[in-house]
C-alpha cells in the first residue's frame, strides 16, 4: 500500500474533512465525487408575505425586508410564491403534510427527507437528521411512522463525534443482534396471522410489516457503525439553552450541528422545524408568537412577529455565509448544498394553506429569481420532484406533483 492511498484509507476510518493535500474526500463519502446535501427547515407558523415576497417577478425584483438580510447570497436562492398542496387544509393541521404533500384525507407517509436517505442514505452513519428549534412532525417514514427529532443539540453533538467505550460498543451490538432476532419472531409470528384476517386488517398488518422491515434496515445499518470510529472536530459541544424561550440560542445550535454534520460527511440530510411556542426571548417582543402570527392586521402585531421571524433570516444568513466559508475540494459546501425554507402556512392570520411561502437556497439550480405561479395551480410537490431530480433520483412524481417545476432550471 503507497502513502498516498495509506492516507485515503485512514482519513476515511476517522471521518475526517475534506483535506486538499489528499486531493479527494477523507471520509466515508463516493471519492469519485462530491456529494450533494439537503437541508428542509419547516416554519409552522407561516412567514409574513408582504415582508417575504416581492411585488415583481422575475431577476429584476426590489428586494424585501427579509430578503434584505440575505441580499448578498442573491445570485444563491430563489424565491416562490403560488404552490400549495392540492387536498391539503386544515390550517396548523397541514404541518405534518408539508414535506409530505399528502392530501388530508390520505394517510400521511413518506416525506421527502426519508424518501431521499433511502436513495443516497447508505453512504454515511446517520440516513437522516431530524433536529427540533421548537417544532418535530415534518418527518414520516414510509409507514407513516412520526421521526421522532431531537431538539437538545448536545445530544446530537455527542451522536455525531463523541465515541462509545469498547465495553458499550459491544453492549450495543449485542443489544442491535437482539432486536434483530427480535424482529425475525414478530415478523413469523405476524405473517402466521395474515390468511385469517380480513382484507382491512391484512393492508393494516402490511403497514406493519413495512414498519418492522424498516427497523430492521435500521438495525444492519447501525451494527454496521458501530465500531467505526465517529469523526473529530475543533468545535466544542453546544450548550443547550435552559429556557424554551432562548430561540435565538436554540436556532444558532441547530444551524452549527447541521454544518457540522454535513462538513463531517455524517449524513446528507437534514430536516428542523422552527419555533412554534408562545414564549420567546426577542428583544422588542411582549406578546406570544402563536398569537402574533394571527394578527389581524394589527401594526403593533405585526411589527413584533417581524422581528420573530428576522432572527431565522439572520441565523440563516450565518449558515450560508459558514457554509461558503467551508472549502471541499475546488468548491464549497454552500455549492453543494440545497436548503429549503417553507411553511404549512401561506397566510398564518387567517389559517390559509395556499401559495405557500418558498425559499430554495445554496446549489444545485439557477438562481436569483422571484418565480412567480398564479395561485392554486402548481403543486409544492413539483419543487419535491426537481429536487429529487437534481440528487440524481429520475423519479417523475412525488405525492401530488404532476412534474418537475417549470421554470426552475438545474444548475
């Protein structure tokens, strides 16, 4: 074995970064090219349009008082106005269905995050990343199964990084080996029951079965980890803030995990929902956050959920400025990076579901434009589609899509 592929071989085993002198990734990423990464953040109480979306449509549109923040990353995202989810009302009902698209009188599987990691989600420790700044429904399994998602980033900050002792390691894989088995005598015993139950039951034990071969998915991929050493990073843990009420601590957390986790290469996916409680500690805020959203037009309420919803555009301008700032190979880890801002709410005073806020941002599509669609026409699900399409996945439809998005081009 040379030197050079000595390096390969042990950069890949610790989960390093990427390093130029090897001239190629030096973690468990393809070598044979850079991987592309999704974020979906999820903002349950809507986003107030007349601060979002601008009058003109187009590359020519005047900025917005949000927008505004982010202006620099211009040429970097796109903003969309018009999509909805065909089926789907019900106002904060619909947050569970947002990456889904299912129409409300259909079981609600599959969201796009957990569609994805089951396409590219092999390669790296974690399919997914399911973090919470104070919202945690907008992932489902194929089963229909809620992805739990973790909102102490300390806990995630010790997953990705922090290596189990030798003795806990070996607990885990007997413990991984007996859910297995486990697994094995449910799934005999269960499909022992199939031709006595009625045709309903049958598709319900089917449902089932679906659930258990996910776990055992799950199951092989972990034991297949676990003695793999995690990666090492300069960054100390984060530290959860005490009160509920720090968003602005939690949001800053979350956004530093995710970076890390993509820079790292321990997943490809992430998904968090933002905040959705009442309390929040913003300078020039006095009334809940639920109750500004429906504000009825009231200036003093608006001028203070302006400035709730500001802090996520700040901290999001932060992460793409790190994520610019993070080389990978002759590119940056903003290039390969698709991130999603989007909302159950299109207008949140009045529980409206139609033409849902959309900001798409970082690589992968042409950018710089207001892409505008005549309301209740295009579904979100199309945005789903072309995103799949830009990971390499042809499918040609995603829960109500009827195709890729016009008019939003691949880079």
């Amino acid at each position: 074995m040379n030197r050079r592929h000595f390096l390969h071989t042990s950069a890949a085993a610790l989960g390093l970064p990427w390093l130029e002198s090897l001239g190629g990734f030096a973690h468990a990423a393809d070598a044979k090219s850079h991987p592309r990464r999704l974020l979906l953040i999820g903002v349950p109480l809507g986003l107030y349009r007349e601060a979002l979306v601008p009058k003109e449509s187009g590359e020519g549109y005047t900025t917005t008082e949000y927008l505004s923040i982010i202006d620099e990353f211009r040429d970097r995202f796109t903003i969309i106005s018009g999509l909805d989810h065909p089926g789907v009302g019900g106002g904060h009902s619909a947050q569970p269905r947002l990456f889904t698209g299912m129409p409300s009188n259909k079981r609600n599987v599959r969201s796009l995050d957990q569609y994805l990691a089951g396409k590219i989600g092999q390669s790296t420790r974690f399919d997914t990343l399911a973090l919470s700044a104070g919202a945690n429904d907008f992932g489902w399994t194929d089963g229909g199964t809620q992805v739990p998602a973790e909102a102490k980033m300390a806990n995630v900050y010790a997953r990705l990084f922090l290596d189990e002792s030798k003795a806990t390691a070996e607990k885990v894989t007997q413990q991984i080996g007996q859910g297995k088995s486990i697994m094995d005598l449910v799934q005999r015993q269960a499909k022992g029951l199939k031709p006595k139950l009625s045709q309903a039951d049958q598709d319900k034990l089917e449902e089932y079965f679906e659930s258990v071969r996910e776990t055992e998915r799950r199951l092989v991929k972990s034991e297949s980890w676990v003695h793999t050493p995690k990666p090492k990073v300069d960054a100390p843990a984060p530290k959860d803030p005490a009160d509920r009420a720090e968003i602005i601590t939690q949001l800053r957390n979350v956004c530093d995990m995710t970076q890390l986790a993509f820079q790292t290469d321990s997943t490809r996916i992430v998904t968090f929902g933002y905040f959705q409680q009442n309390n929040v500690k913003v300078d020039g805020v006095t009334n809940g956050y639920h109750p500004l959203s429906h504000h009825g037009q009231d200036p003093e309420n608006i001028a203070q959920l302006k400035l709730i919803e500001k802090e996520l555009f700040k901290e999001l301008k932060t992460l793409l400025t790190n994520l610019k700032h993070t080389k990978e190979g002759d590119g940056n880890l903003l290039d390969r990076t698709t991130i999603i801002v989007t909302s159950n709410l299109g207008n949140a005073s009045n529980h409206s579901t139609k033409d849902l806020p959309v900001l798409v941002l970082g690589g992968g599509f042409q950018h710089g434009q207001h892409l505008a669609f005549e309301p209740s026409t295009v579904p979100l699900a199309n945005l789903y589609v072309s995103v799949l399409n830009q990971f390499g996945v042809a499918d040609k439809s995603f829960a109500t899509s009827t195709g890729p998005l016009k008019g939003f081009v691949l880079a």
